[in-house]
C-alpha cells in the first residue's frame, strides 16, 4: 500500500468530515438547549404542586392538631399546630411579596425554603409568580388561594384563644365543642378550595407541558432533518473512493490490519482478519494488536510467530510481517498475517503427548494386552510409594484387590472387553504394606481390527476425602457438643426400632429429660461452663444406659433416651429414678460443684403414639407437667397432657391479642398496719378477663406470658394503669396511700427498665414515693451483676423496692443492704403454719429479727386467721396482708372502703381499717 496514495486519500476525507461533525455538534447543543429549558418550565410546575401538595398538607394537619388541642390542652399538639401555622403564613407571605412587585428575591426564597419547596423548583416559581400571574389556569389558582386567607387567619385566632383559655384554666367542654365545630366549619370551606387549586394546576401543568413538548420535538426534528441532508451529501461525494481502497485491501488472501504504533490499536482490518479472528470488522477498530494472540508474539526482525485467538475460543497458528508506512500524518504499521497452523500442529501434539503424563494430578499407568505395566507418571510413583522400575513389567491387578479384599474378577475385564471402560473402587497395597482406598478406571485402546492393544489406568488416593465424607456424616447426625445423636437421627432410629418392635409385637420407650433450671446455671457461672456441665450430664445419662439404647440431644438442656427392649412399666420407672438419683449428685465443672436437677416425661409405643414423633411429642408433654408439678420428678405420659399442651398453645396465642383487646384489669388487695388495723397501701394484682373462659388468674397465664417473651410489655402496662389510677384517686381526694407493683424478672433485667418507670410517673404525675416495686429474689439473682446498678437507679429515682417471697429463693443477703430495699415480704408459706409450726416459728421470727436489724418494714402475706395476726403483731411485724383483712378488690370497691365520711371542719382524716371476720 503505497506511502504517497495513502496520505492524499486520509487527509481529504478528514477535512470533508469535519463540517458534518461540526454541524452535529451544533444540532445535539439546540436540541440540549430545548431540553434544559423544556425541564426548567417543568421544574417550577412540579415546585408549584410540591409547593400545593405541602401547603394542603400543613392545613389539614394543622386543623387536626388545633382539634386535638381543643379537645385535650396537649401543648405537642399545639406546638404541632404552630409548625403547620407557619408553613401555612409562610406561602401566603411569599406570595403577597412577589404580587406587590417588590420583594427582596433571596428573601423570598429563604421562605420558600422554610416552607418545605422543592429548593431546585424556587427560582422557576418565583419567575412565573412574578411574571405569569395573570396568564390562564394561574389567575384563578391563586384567585382560589386567596380565598382561603381568611379561614387561615381565623384558625389563627381559634388556636390564640384555645391557648389562652387552656393556660388559664378555663375550657370548658362547651367552649371545646364550640371551637371544634368552629374548625371543622373552616376545614370544610378550605378543602374544596384546595382541591380546585390542585385540579387548576395540574391541568395547567399538563397543557403547557404538551405545548413545551411539540416545540421540542418540532425543533429537534428539523435539526435532525438538515443535518441527515448534509451527512448524505457528505458521503455521498467520498463512498466512490472509499469503495475502491476497501475492494483492494479485501481481496487479500491473508489476513491484514493497520495497527498505530504509538498506541499499539488498530486502525483498519480487512475481511481475511475479521474472519480469522471471529469478529466483526468493526469491532476491531480501537482493539489491541496484542490481544489479538493468545500469547507474545515471537519476533524475527520484521517478522514472528504467534497463536491468533477467536472468539470461539480457538486459535490459528499465524506468521506476522510488517513494515512501517506514514499514515494521516502518523506512524502506522502495516501487519500481513499468514496461517501456518497445519505445519505447527504436528509440533503442538507431540509436545502435549510428552507432557500429558507427567502433569496430570492422577496416577496414570499404561499397560500392554496382558495387563504388563508399559509406563507410569510421577504422580503414580508418589500415590503407591513404589519406584517407576519397580512397577514396569508387573501386572496391573498385581497389588490391587476389590473393595471386599478379593482379587480382581475375571468380570472386570470382561466388562472391558465389552464397553471399552470400567471404573470402581478397591483397595491398593502401598510401599510400606499398608492397604488405602483408591478410585480406579480403566479404559482401553484397541487397533483397526479392534483387538486390545494397550491399558489406560487412572487412580487416586480416596482415603482422605472418604474420612472427610466419614466425619461429615457423623456431624449430619451428632450433636456437636456433646457427640450424642442429633434430633433427625434419634427419630430416624427411634422409627427402626418402632417398624421392628411392631414386627416382633414389643413396646419401645422414649424419655424426654430436661434440666431444672439451667437458664440460671448458664446466667450465674457463664455459658462456657454451662456447656461443659452439658458433656458431663451427656456422660452420666449414657452411663445409666446399656449400650443398645439410644441418647440424643435434641437442642439446649434437652436429651432424649431409646430405650431398646420390651420393659414393664416398672421397669422403665426404676430406670427414670436411678437415672434423676445420677443426676442429681454434684458435677464438678472447672473449680465450681454445680448441683442440678432434672424432669422426666416417659411415652411408649404403641400405647402413647405409633410413630417416633408422636412419642416424643408426648413424653416431652409428660416433662412439662413433671416440670410444673415437681421437679426432680418423673411422669408417664397421659392423653389429657397433650390436651393441656394444646390449651397452653391456644392460651400463648390469645395473651399476645390481650393487651390489643384490653382484657386486662387490675384489682388491689389492702395490706394493713397490724397494731391498728388501718389500711395503709394496696398491692396491684392482674387479672385476664378472657372472652371466653371468664377471669384468668395470674399463675394460669403468667409463665406462659414469660416463656412468649411478653411479660414485660404486661408489665409495663401495669405500671402505666396503676399511675393512671393513682392519678384518679388523687384527683377525688382519696388518702394518699402506697401501690405496691410486681416486677417480673424479665422486666427488671430489662435495658429500659428504670428509664419506662420514670416515664410512667411523669406522664401522670405520680410521686415516686407512692409506688413500691416488689421483686422477687430470684428475679435480683437472675440480674446478676446489673442487680446493683438498677438498684441505685431506682434509689435515684425515690422509688422503694420490697422484696418479694423471701426465704424461698436462693439470694444473697447483700441485697438486703441496697439503698432502694425498704421492705421485707414474709412468704405466705411460713405464715400458714403460724403459730403452731414450731419451724415456721422459728424462721420467721428471725427473718424479723434479721429485717428489724436492717431497718427493713415487714410485711406477711397470706394471713387468714387471728391467730396468725395476733402471732405475728407480737412478733414485731409491721404490715399485715391477707383474706382475713380484705379480698383483691376493684378500684370502685376500694375506694367505697376508703372513701372518708364527713368529717366536722378541723378535724383529721383517717384511714378506714377493713371488717374482719
């Protein structure tokens, strides 16, 4: 391709382009142009229904927060009220501004954007508010806009009098209503306005959008249009020339590119290089010479070697010459490429046969027709031990040997012989005489008479990856804890054994086994050790066991025991006992003795179910119940424990919609001075009224509400109803007696415990002093280090603490030493016994001892006869509580007992002490 022809036919065809991409800059510039302001128009319509959209809002809410108000005093809705307000004066003032002609532009708009407008939307607004007033659809938008500024005013003035009177003191419910139906008035006079304002603007925003739109397009066509006629023109004059260079430089039988030399891309291919390569002509252009080869190419001068890769992945053995020609004014190599794939291939597969051997990761031996090893790869020497001149001339199946140990069967050949291949797996004798799995496949080469020239062996060492599979399947199926079987796998073999014992028409028996407790362990010493004292319970119930029977751990603190064999009732019974004495011995974990208990439910086949889910199912029912009953205690499954199952799942599912429903409600037991017999506080219990079992007591559904995660919203809503009560009572004068509230143990450890308190009392206006939290120890216990620190919180705070059901938990008596304790509750289960227990006795008086010491306030709990009062007035118990003083009464029945009666003028109120009968 000649220097001289080159430059004269590039250098004109450059020139003649660039009027044409000159003319295409300018058409792409109007047509941007159309647009930008096409969207500026649009911009400042979509700020003005923003801007619509934000004031409708501010004045409906405005008028629902100033209803409200009215109705309640709340100062958040006034205040509510005021930000609306604003919003709405804010738009009637911007738009006053702009209508008078002189208004200060960055003024206005910092209103506008305190109003809430599209901030990109507020210069386009301004301009139209300004300018376009009086064109059509805005005239009667802002016409229905300012019909509505009077309205506006008045909900203004309404709010001003509402404040006033409310500050003052003086709304009455008439004055509410008056003002309520003052605003709903003015509300209904807005709304239809605003909704006129909206149509007008959007009908408006869509007519001028179309008009925007056709001048557009109308414009951006007639760009378009005269500069297609220019462009067909333009090519027109040089499509001759160029057809001729192109019909030349195509009809090479070698492949050509033009390929820049500074950047290294090609500028020009012809047809032989686009099909070579598998791509487009075009696609080439700009394209990398380089990446045109699958690796280097090898020079020579000016010429080389090197492997033209396709896009279909397959490559050309090409020889490259190029020469240097001057192109447009640049350096531009010209590359002439010749196939000479046919003479390199001999070459390629020869050297793939030398090297396939010895690369390959698997061992590979080829043998002869009588299965005489020829040749083997280095990884064959490595995987067997032995040297290559040790395995040349023996047989194949030699040191090999099937899967079950015998020799390799004239059957394997056979199949050889048939199919061409045969694969399995046997086992291999490596050097040093030990045996190894190995994967084996054997194929056959055969000649053109079809006879069997050679063997082709390939292995490979499976011992590790069969012990890996080995592992995997004992992980599928154990427990990763404690190694007992997991819960697929105990119900899989507890099926087998129920399909064999109906086969032999024998019983089978499942123990479902759960600690007592272990939550606690777990909180008190750490997870850690928890986990340990799970291995070592696993040990001692698989030590209880013969080695036929089965242990599982189906999750946490729960086992499950098979016991394999056709046993008495009794039989299974002395094994549950000696199983929960075995449990019950001390564990010694770390540098802790940890004493545990244990609950067990026990179900059978075929009496208790037919299936191994069904027997677990029922045996942990049968637990449940040994669980609530007794602990440390076994129990035979019975049908009416499923039915009790199923009555707790109904009940779990009812409490969480109790408290939507408002089906609680709380009634309040007195709690007496002993010496005088006056009452002198109450204690809040609850009480479900359920729709259709009537009155729930708090033991049928407050486990179940901690066990659902529940509790504690129940008591929060406690608190919140029993401030409001006091609040009622405070407001008719009712003596200013304590409400002692109970504390679940999940709410105390709660992070927002001491924070849903002090909020309670805020919002009703309740002194701290009023309310008595009862805890009991094992909730302070479960708290564990925190224990203190809400403590001191709840000092803070003023609120009193009264620990509750003393002497049953597991405390420490540095509890009782907390700032906030000030009372001590006497569990009513060493009252009953009074006075003729001589250990209730005893116990009490020194729990009263020990609180008179402390400085504590006592009181009993449970106190149904006289002589348990008289007892324990002698005794130098201060507060007293019980049947004998007083049922849990609602707040209207325990306000007629306090309610004091006329007293003459000067004279004290006193508390009423209750009849006692």
């Amino acid at each position: 391709m000649p220097h001289g022809s080159t430059q004269s036919r590039r250098r004109p065809l450059a020139m003649r382009l660039l009027p044409l991409a000159c003319a295409l800059i300018a058409v792409v510039a109007f047509v941007l142009l159309l647009t930008w302001a096409a969207m500026q128009i649009q911009t400042a319509l979509a700020g003005f229904l923003n801007g619509e959209s934000v004031w409708s809002k501010a004045q409906k809410q405005a008028s629902i927060d100033l209803l409200e108000y009215a109705r309640k005093g709340d100062p958040a809705d006034y205040a509510g009220f005021q930000r609306n307000y604003s919003v709405l004066t804010g738009y009637r003032s911007v738009r006053e501004q702009i209508h008078s002609g002189h208004y200060d532009h960055d003024a206005v708009a910092a209103q506008m954007r305190r109003s809430h407008a599209m901030p990109s939307a507020i210069p386009g607004m301004i301009f139209m508010l300004d300018h376009f007033a009086h064109a059509p659809y805005m005239r009667h938008s802002l016409d229905v806009w300012r019909s509505t500024d009077a309205s506006i005013i008045e909900l203004g003035g309404i709010a001003d009098e509402l404040h006033r009177a409310w500050a003052a003191g003086s709304v009455t419910p008439d004055d509410a209503s008056r003002q309520r139906s003052r605003i709903t008035a003015i509300n209904k006079f807005i709304e239809p306005r605003s909704i006129d304002f909206s149509a007008t603007l959007a009908d408006g925003a869509v007519t001028l959008g179309k008009a925007v739109y056709a001048v557009v397009l109308l414009a951006s066509v007639l760009a378009v249009v005269l500069w297609v006629l220019m462009a067909r023109r333009t090519f027109a004059r040089i499509r001759g020339s160029e057809a001729r260079y192109r019909l030349l430089f195509d009809s090479a039988a070698d492949a050509m590119v033009m390929v820049d030399e500074d950047s290294g891309r090609i500028l020009d291919a012809n047809r032989a290089a686009a099909e070579w390569t598998g791509r487009k002509r075009e696609t080439l252009f700009g394209f990398r010479y380089v990446e045109l080869f699958e690796s280097r190419v090898v020079r020579e001068g000016a010429s080389g070697f090197g492997e033209l890769r396709s896009t279909g992945g397959r490559t050309r053995k090409v020889e490259t010459q190029s020469s240097m020609v001057a192109w447009g004014g640049r350096v531009v190599r010209q590359v002439i490429l010749r196939d000479v794939s046919e003479r390199m291939e001999s070459e390629r597969v020869r050297r793939i046969a030398a090297e396939a051997l010895a690369s390959i990761a698997e061992g590979v031996i080829i043998a002869d027709a009588g299965r005489r090893v020829l040749s083997v790869n280095a990884a064959a020497t490595n995987i067997t031990g032995f040297g290559e001149q040790q395995l040349l001339g023996t047989r194949l199946d030699d040191w090999r040997r099937m899967a079950d140990g015998g020799p390799m069967p004239e059957s394997v050949w056979d199949q050889l012989a048939a199919a061409n291949h045969w694969s399995g797996e046997v086992q291999a004798r490596h050097l040093n005489g030990s045996a190894y799995p190995e994967k084996l496949g054997i194929s056959t080469i055969r000649d053109g008479d079809n006879r069997v020239q050679h063997y082709v062996a390939v292995f490979s060492d499976i011992s590790v990856a069969k012990a890996d599979r080995r592992r995997l399947e004992y992980l599928a199926t154990h427990d990763a804890l404690t190694g007992l079987v997991n819960r697929v796998e105990f119900q899989r073999r507890c099926e087998a054994e129920i399909e064999r014992a109906r086969y032999d028409n024998r019983a089978v028996t499942v123990l479902f086994i759960d600690l007592d407790a272990f939550k606690f362990i777990n909180d008190s010493y750490s997870h850690a050790v928890g986990d340990r004292l799970l291995k070592q319970v696993a040990k001692r119930i698989r030590h209880e066991l013969l080695e036929t029977d089965v242990v599982g751990r189906i999750g946490g603190d729960e086992f499950t025991v098979l016991l394999v064999g056709d046993m008495a009732r009794e039989d299974v019974a002395v094994h549950a006992t000696r199983m929960l004495t075995a449990l019950a011995e001390l564990f010694h974990v770390d540098d802790y003795e940890i004493a545990v208990s244990a609950s067990i439910g026990i179900a059978g086949f075929p009496l208790d179910g037919d299936d191994a889910q069904t027997l677990m199912a029922n045996a942990d029912a049968a637990m449940y119940v040994a669980k609530t009953e007794e602990r440390n205690a076994w129990r035979f499954y019975v049908p009416m424990m499923q039915a009790d199952t199923r009555q707790r799942m109904l009940l779990a599912a009812q409490l969480r919609q109790a408290l939507l429903n408002d089906e609680f409600r709380i009634v309040y037991q007195p709690s007496v001075e002993m010496r005088t017999g006056r009452i002198v506080a109450v204690e809040a219990l609850l009480r479900w009224r359920h729709p259709e079992r009537g009155e729930v007591m708090p033991g049928d559904f407050i486990p179940i509400a901690e066990s659902i995660g529940v509790i504690h919203r129940i008591d929060e809503w406690v608190m919140r109803a029993v401030c409001a009560q006091i609040r009622i009572w405070d407001d008719t004068r009712m003596p200013a007696i304590r409400v002692a509230v109970n504390v679940s143990a999940r709410w105390f450890g709660h992070a927002g415990f001491v924070e849903g308190i002090r909020h309670a009392l805020q919002a009703n206006g309740v002194e701290p002093r009023r309310i008595v939290l009862e805890i009991t120890e094992g909730a302070m216990l479960r708290l564990g280090e925190e224990t203190e620190r809400t403590m001191r919180a709840l000092h803070a705070l003023g609120i009193d603490v009264a620990i509750d059901d003393f002497g049953t938990g597991y405390a420490s008596m540095a509890y009782l030493k907390l700032p906030s304790v000030a009372y001590l509750k006497i569990d009513r289960s060493f009252v009953m016994g009074l006075p003729g227990d001589s250990n209730d006795v005893a116990i009490t008086r020194a729990m009263l001892a020990m609180a008179g010491s402390l400085g504590l306030t006592t009181i009993a709990e449970g106190i149904e006869k006289e002589s348990q009062h008289e007892f324990l007035l002698q005794a130098g118990c201060v507060e007293g509580q019980g049947y004998l003083y007083a049922y849990p009464l609602p707040p209207a029945a325990l306000e007629h007992m306090l309610k004091p009666k006329q007293q003459p003028a000067g004279s004290k109120l006193k508390l009423v002490p209750p009849s006692r009968t």
